[in-house]
C-alpha cells in the first residue's frame, strides 16, 4: 500500500469526510470538501491528486449535473486500499476518532448510544452524491 507523502491536519480532515461517505455507500465532489474542510480549491484538489497516486482515491465524471445550468463534476471514493489506509491512519493520529466513526450497518447493535457527529460530517450531509449504478457492457 502507498502511503500519502504529507500527513496535514487537512489531510486527516478530508480522510473523515471519504470515510463517512464510504460508510455511506456515496460518492463525493470537490466543491464539497473543500467547503466542509475549509480549504483552498488549489490545497484540495492537489490534496487529491496526492491521494489519487497513492491509490487511496479514485474519481470520475458524472455523467450530467443534476444542475442543468452546471457543468458535470468530478466525483470521488475511496478505494478499498484509502479505506484501509485511511482507517488506520485516523486511528493512529486521531485516537478519538475511532469512537466517532460511522459504523457499517448492524454494528450498532447492543453497542450503546453513538457520540455526536464530527462537525465535517455534518457540513457534508446535505452534498454527497449516490453513485448512479452503471449498466453491464452488452455482450
């Protein structure tokens, strides 16, 4: 597994973000971390480029805007390697973070009351996107 180059404050932020919306089964855009996080649109979108060649994230077009007046946007996830990644690094520079982390479904059973969210998982709520599943190829 690669491993990001720079660990920045930013970076662990942004980490909490995909992880969530993985949690969640969705994707994310841009414009939408970068709002959540705080960050410049230059410091994000190098934030993923750096993610992108660790093999932590991928992206992809979405196909139009459900804006018509908008262009499409990029959208991202973490991939299976970012999530194992991501995870153990939050856990390791974050100790409390492991607490407040979304569980997958049926893990909260018997498991006692959740602490609240994490702000930057409630800046984000209103935005994440749900993959639009694509059709097999035609044989």
């Amino acid at each position: 597994m690669s491993f990001p180059t720079r660990v920045t404050r930013p970076l662990l932020d942004v980490l909490e973000l995909f992880v969530q919306a993985s949690g969640e089964g969705t994707e994310l855009h841009g414009w939408t971390i970068k709002k959540a996080a705080g960050l410049s649109g230059a410091t994000t979108y190098k934030m993923f480029d750096r993610l992108e060649d660790a093999g932590w994230i991928t992206g992809r077009w979405e196909a139009h805007n459900p804006d018509p007046t908008r262009p499409p946007r990029r959208l991202y996830r973490l991939t299976p390697t970012g999530e194992t990644g991501a995870r153990a690094l939050l856990a390791e520079r974050r100790p409390g973070w492991a607490r407040a982390a979304p569980r997958p479904a049926g893990a909260d059973q018997g498991a006692g009351p959740r602490p609240p969210p994490h702000p930057l998982h409630a800046a984000v709520a209103g935005h994440i996107r749900r993959p639009v599943p694509t059709p097999p190829p035609a044989r």
